[in-house]
C-alpha cells in the first residue's frame, strides 16, 4: 500500500509505520489510557503490524496516533486514537463569530 502523508504548518500526518515511536504509543495506550491499560507491548506491536496506522507528528516530534483496523476496501475502525494531552487544541482552527 502507497504511504500517505500530509503537512499542516509544523504538523505532520504519516502512515509510514518506520516513523512510528513505538515507546510513545506503548506508554500512553498502555499506562494512560482507559481502553488499552495494561496491554503489553508485544500485543500493541503485533497489533501496528497488522492494521493502518497513522502518526501524528510536531516537527519530527510524535503526538498521536491512530489505528485503523480494515479490509483496505469497504471496511475501516478507528482505534487507538490519541493526541498528548500537550497537544490537544493545537490543531483547531478559530471560529470567526464576526457578522458581515
């Protein structure tokens, strides 16, 4: 599969799994997380290995992630997704409420 990748300013979305920080994603799926605590790295791996992953990044800095578990035809499910608790909001444009 064709990798994917997209720049917004200093921000960076990549499906290139050799940039991945496995350490990153194990820490905050396995110790931060509500719906992965306590999975253990060798799962969270093989589970990177099997599905589409993206990798948000700042500069060459990793701040999320996301899975996509999918047939690569007619089926996807988003999981696994997170953004550092330091990075959240970083990303959204402001609403303009002026009146023309």
């Amino acid at each position: 599969m064709q990798m994917f990748e997209v720049r917004r300013e200093q921000f960076v979305i990549s499906t290139d799994k050799r940039r991945l920080n496995l350490q990153l994603i194990f820490d905050f799926l396995s110790n931060r997380s509500y719906w992965a605590r306590g999975r253990s790295l060798e799962i969270i791996s093989r589970s990177i290995e099997t599905s589409l992953c993206f990798g948000v990044y700042e500069c060459e800095n990793q701040i999320g992630f996301a899975r996509v578990v999918t047939d690569y035809a007619t089926f996807g499910w988003v999981c696994d997704l997170f953004i550092l608790e330091t990075h959240t909001g970083k990303m959204a444009h402001p609403i303009d409420h002026r009146t023309s």
